[in-house]
C-alpha cells in the first residue's frame, strides 16, 4: 500500500474557517469511502503551532508548527482571510505566510489555494504567467496587484501548469477538494464523496460561481427528495412526466404540480436541467463528441443538446467547451 497522500493545511490568525474543514471533511470522506489504510494524512500547520482563531471565533488546534512541517508534502492547501474595507472585503496577505509558502511550494507535488488564499500564492510568485481564480469579491485586488496573473472570477476553481490549482470562495473548497481526489482516486471515489456529502452532482471547475443551484432545497416531501435522487441516478432512461408520475403512482396533472409545488420547476425542465448539468461536466472533463455526450446525459440528440444549452446557458456545447473544458487529466469515457 502506497503512503498516505500528506495533506498540509497552513492557518493563521483570523482564516476561514470553512476553507480548512470543508477540504478536511472531504479527505476524511474518501479515506472512508475507500476503506483500509488511510490514503489522506491532514496536517494543520500554523505559526509557532499551538492554538488558531479563526474568523468565525471557533479555534483551530494545530499539528505542528510551520518550521516543523519539512519537505515531506504532498498537497500544499492554503485558505484565506480577509478583513473589512472601506469598498468591501480586502484579501490579507501575511509576510511570514507568504515566506514560508514560497519555501515549502518547491517540496509540494502540488499546491491548492482556497478563496483568497490565491492572494498568498500570488504574492508568493507561484502564480506568475497562470490563470487563476479567487472569490469574485477580491477578484479585482488580484488582478490589480498581480498583473502577471491572470485572472478568472468565473469559475469555481481553476487548474493551472499541472500542479498549481486555486479555488473560488466559501463552498466551493468542496468542490476542489473533490476535484483532487478525483484526480487521486478516481471519479468514482469523488461522487461517492459528494454523495455523501449531499452534493447533487460534484461540480467541475469551469462552472460559474453564479451558476443556477444545482439542487433545489430539501422538499417537504421525502417521496419526491427520492425521486429527485432516483433521477439523477437514471438521466440516459426515460424521464417522461408519465413515466416519473406513474413511478409515484400519481396521476400526470396531480404529479406535476406537485412536483412544481416542491422543486419550483416542471418535471420535464428539472429532468432538462439535470441533464445539462451532466453535458456540461463531459464536455469539461472528456473528447467525448457531442453525439456521445446527448446520449450519455439523456439529451439523445446533438440537436436537442444544442436546443438545451442554448436555452439554459446561451451558448453552443462547442462553445462551452472551449470555454471551460479542463487542460488536464481529459479522457474518453
């Protein structure tokens, strides 16, 4: 059995507190989905070591000090921390953090920065000539005090030269979390994850900080949670509101305004959506053509494909792809 992937976590006086723990949950999810020897060690390093407090006043106790952490790392995770000002949120950029980072990153197989802590990175030089990505609040003091980085507010998180990778804001420390246990583990471990996690789908990279949620809330009514479930787990079958209202043994016209009632959609434009959803995600991450991807999604035709994305993202899948798809790790389902 291979080592355990050592997964470093720098903290510091007043960080996020989601951008340790989310990724942290996620790490301690696949060592558990995956079963056997832990494939993530999660170290929290910090200055001096000792006690943390972050913004949210909860505190952090730390494995080990930043001089103690030595050049045995396999991810190097960096969060953020910002404070109040005058024109909104401004990214804080600690000296000492900044020093250190610059000299642990060459001993890293790769480093990830969560919402601002792409600042860090940048201030750091790791981020020179890359594109990048932050939370979209301190996206313009990035690209204002890099203008050697190139920055993306769009996505939730973006890969850059192999082993530089950096994350938009709050949430989607998940979804970067998850992206590299994908690449560690396989796809299959991440969705298991984001199962797990309650994650409709495990988002990939190029979508927007400002995309449509992916699920909608809880419902009041389990039968339809599970049905929405049920769906999400069966997009290349027949998805027909007569098909879904017979399964929950409704009539068609009770069915749908039911559904509607719960989800705030249509079945069918819930089924549409869900659908997109999955054509985004090949179209991201494979060279799957765009006849084989309708048909994996459950669109079933390049033309239907084309109808959907341009009447929910107001584009072409071609466009979309070039837009968005990954540099790394593409493959052929």
């Amino acid at each position: 059995m291979a080592a355990p992937h050592r997964v470093v976590v720098v903290v510091f006086p007043d960080v996020d507190l989601l951008d340790v723990t989310g990724p942290a949950e996620v790490f301690s999810l696949a060592n558990r989905e995956v079963g056997g020897a832990p494939r993530y060690e999660v170290r929290l390093a910090g200055p001096g070591g000792g006690v943390v407090r972050t913004s949210a006043g909860v505190r952090l106790v730390t494995d080990l000090a930043l001089e103690d952490v030595g050049a045995a790392v396999d991810t190097l995770l960096v969060p953020g921390a910002v404070e109040a000002g005058p024109e909104g949120p401004v990214a804080v950029v600690d000296p000492g953090i900044v020093a250190w980072v610059r000299e642990t990153a060459p001993c890293a197989r790769r480093i990830a920065s969560v919402c601002v802590g792409a600042h860090v990175l940048a201030e750091a030089g790791l981020l020179d000539g890359l594109t990048a990505t932050t939370h979209w609040s301190t996206a313009a003091q990035l690209a204002a005090d890099y203008p050697s980085v190139n920055v993306d507010a769009d996505p939730i998180f973006v890969r850059s030269s192999g082993r530089v990778w950096t994350g938009a804001g709050i949430s989607s420390c998940l979804d970067l979390a998850l992206a590299l246990v994908a690449e560690d583990l396989g796809e299959e471990v991440a969705l298991a994850v984001a199962r797990n996690l309650v994650l409709y789908l495990k988002r990939q990279g190029g979508q927007s900080q400002f995309s449509v949620p992916l699920s909608p809330p809880a419902s009041s009514r389990r039968d339809i949670d599970e049905l929405r479930l049920w769906i999400s787990e069966r997009l290349a079958e027949d998805l027909s509101t007569a098909e879904l209202a017979s399964r929950m043994g409704l009539s068609e016209r009770h069915f749908a305004r039911v559904f509607r009632q719960e989800t705030g959609a249509s079945p069918a434009a819930y089924v549409e959506a869900a659908r997109v959803e999955v054509a985004r995600r090949l179209l991201e991450s494979t060279d799957s053509s765009l006849a084989a991807v309708a048909r994996a999604s459950g669109l079933g035709s390049v033309e239907t494909l084309h109808r959907a994305f341009r009447k929910q993202l107001a584009t072409t899948p071609a466009a979309y792809r070039r837009r968005f798809r990954t540099t790394a790790g593409v493959s052929r389902p």
